[in-house]
C-alpha cells in the first residue's frame, strides 16, 4: 500500500503529502489527478498531482482538509499507508508554444499550478503567474511557483501581501495594459474564480483553459457522476477533463451539481470531527 513519506502543514487547513507511487511519478504529466481511498470504508475522492519526483518515486499532493475524507487524510502521519491510490487519472494539459501564457491560481488551486506553469515554460512561452489568497498565510508554494515563472503577481482579499483585491483584477489590468499580448490564460481555482478570470477574458477573446473539480465517483468515465455542460455537449470531467475551454463551461450548472450533497457532507464532516476530537 502507498506508504506517507513526508508531511507538511502549509496554512491551518492546508497539508502537502508525499506518497511512495513510483509508477505514477513515472507515467503522471502535468494537468492529472490521483483518486485515493484512505481506508476500506473510505470514499474515493479526487487529488491532483501537485509534483513528483520520478527519481525517488514520489508524488506531492497538497489538500485543503474540506470534510470528513481530507479531514482524515489530513491526520494520517509520516510512515502510515493509504488504502489505494489511482492514478494519473485524466487528460493531460495540451501543452504547445503560444507565446505569452497567464496562469492564474486562487485559493488551493495555487498548489496546483506548478507542474503547468513548468511545462508552459518548458514548451517556450512565457509564464505570468497571478496567484491570490484570502490572506498572506494561504499564499502557498510562492517561491516555487516564482522558481518557473517569468513574472508572479500576488493579490490578497486583505491586502496582507501584494496588491488588494482579487486575480480578476491584475488580470483585467494586464490584458488593458495592451504592451504585452496574452494569448492563453489558464486558471486553476474556486469555481466562482475560475468563472470570474472567463468573463474578465471572454470579451478580450483570449482562450482560457480551467481545470474543473466536479463531483467524482469512478473516475474512469463509467458513472457519470462528474458529468458537466461544455459548449451544450455533456462532457465526463474524469476522462474528457479536467481542462476544459472555460468560455464553453456551464458553470451554473457545476455550481448546483457541487452543492448537491452538502447536508450529507456536513453530517460526515461533524462525525470525523467527533472522532479526531477537533472542528
Ligand atoms: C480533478 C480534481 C482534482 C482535485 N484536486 C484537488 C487538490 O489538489 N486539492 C484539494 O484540496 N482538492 C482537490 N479537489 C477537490 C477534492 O476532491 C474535494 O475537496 C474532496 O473530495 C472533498 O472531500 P471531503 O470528504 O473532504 O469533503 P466533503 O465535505 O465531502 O466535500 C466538500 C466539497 O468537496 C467537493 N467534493 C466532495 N466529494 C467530492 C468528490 N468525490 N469529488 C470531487 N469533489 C468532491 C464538493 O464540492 C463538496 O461540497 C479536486 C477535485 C477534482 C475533481
Ligand atoms: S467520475 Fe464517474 S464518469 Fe467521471
């Protein structure tokens, strides 16, 4: 079984794992997900690959503990074992030579961003990355994101670090600021950010790509659990996605199809919290 290799507590409710899955860090590209369960009644929940390091055999996942399964993720320690880890699950980002790529990072989605903004780069474009948080404690993986990028903005909702305000912001003011052409923006985030960075970039016409988080079951495209609306085709997050041409995304419908079960999730999350004895 997938064995904790390292721990590490980013924010109050942000924790970064390594996990001992060599076949994954060999085969895993950038833009794919893992779906683990973390013990034989654990439900099977969707985590992107956030690293990997094919040498050691190591890939880096980094959760915001939501409710009762990243709740209990997020109290396992270094040494013990996962149940099953699949993965990489997914389509890979389409990465090619554009010329000016702006990756855009809200919330945890900004631990997910880097193997993105390592292969834009790699693929010879230049990287702008806008990252923004709630605050300056959930500003995660700055330096490394700053270690792969031509340029980071940084924004906070209370101006703590960087510029006030949200990404769509800097966003808006990059793409009226008409020196430097923007020819893909890829956000990676909060639905309602993700949805907001598509109408700053919709009437600009510039394409967007979002990495969407719909409910998953299976994750191998036979449940239909993750089903989402994109340009009116019904598309399968797990297999078709997770990136998607976000002006093409019907997000209203992600919103409502993601809030389906929150009573549900709420009574599983109270009873982890009785059982850590913490919330
Ligand atoms: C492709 C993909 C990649 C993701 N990558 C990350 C990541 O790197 N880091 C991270 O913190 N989160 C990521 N998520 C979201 C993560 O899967 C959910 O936060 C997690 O499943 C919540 O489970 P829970 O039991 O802790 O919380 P719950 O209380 O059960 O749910 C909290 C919220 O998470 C969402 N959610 C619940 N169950 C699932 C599920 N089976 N599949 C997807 N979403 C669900 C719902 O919106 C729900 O309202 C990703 C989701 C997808 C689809
Ligand atoms: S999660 Fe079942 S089809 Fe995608």
């Amino acid at each position: 079984m997938p064995k904790i290799l390292s721990k590490e507590r980013l924010a109050s409710n942000i924790v970064q794992i390594e996990v001992e899955a060599p076949l994954i860090a060999k085969s895993a590209k950038p833009g794919q997900f893992v779906v683990l369960r973390i013990n034989e009644e654990g439900e099977r929940i969707p985590l992107t690959l956030a690293d990997k390091d094919t040498n050691t055999g190591k890939v880096t996942i980094i959760f915001q503990e939501a409710g009762a399964s990243t709740k209990l993720l997020g109290s396992l320690k270094v040494g013990d074992e996962i149940k099953n880890l699949l993965g990489p699950l997914g389509t890979p980002a389409h990465i090619n030579k554009v010329g000016h790529v702006v990756v855009v990072g809200g919330g945890v989605g900004i631990a997910e961003i880097y193997p993105a903004i390592k292969a834009y780069k790699e693929a010879g474009n230049q990287v702008t990355t806008i990252i923004g948080a709630r605050s300056k404690e959930l500003l995660l993986s700055e330096s490394k994101l700053r270690g792969v990028s031509s340029e980071v903005k940084v924004c906070t909702d209370d101006g703590s670090c960087g510029q006030k305000g949200f990404v769509t912001e800097i966003l808006k003011e990059m793409i009226e600021d008409h020196s430097k052409e923007i020819n893909l923006v890829y956000a990676v985030g909060p639905v309602p950010m993700m949805e907001a960075v598509c109408h700053v970039t919709a009437p600009a016409k510039i394409k967007t790509i979002v990495s969407l988080n719909p409910i998953m079951l299976d994750a191998t495209g036979m449940c239909g659990v993750c089903r989402v609306t994109v340009g009116g085709e019904t598309k399968f997050g797990c297999v078709d996605g997770p990136e998607f041409d976000g002006h093409l995304v019907d997000f209203k419908e992600l919103k409502a199809r993601l809030s389906a079960y929150k009573d549900k999730e709420q009574e599983s999350s109270n009873h982890v919290c009785k059982l850590l004895s913490k919330c």
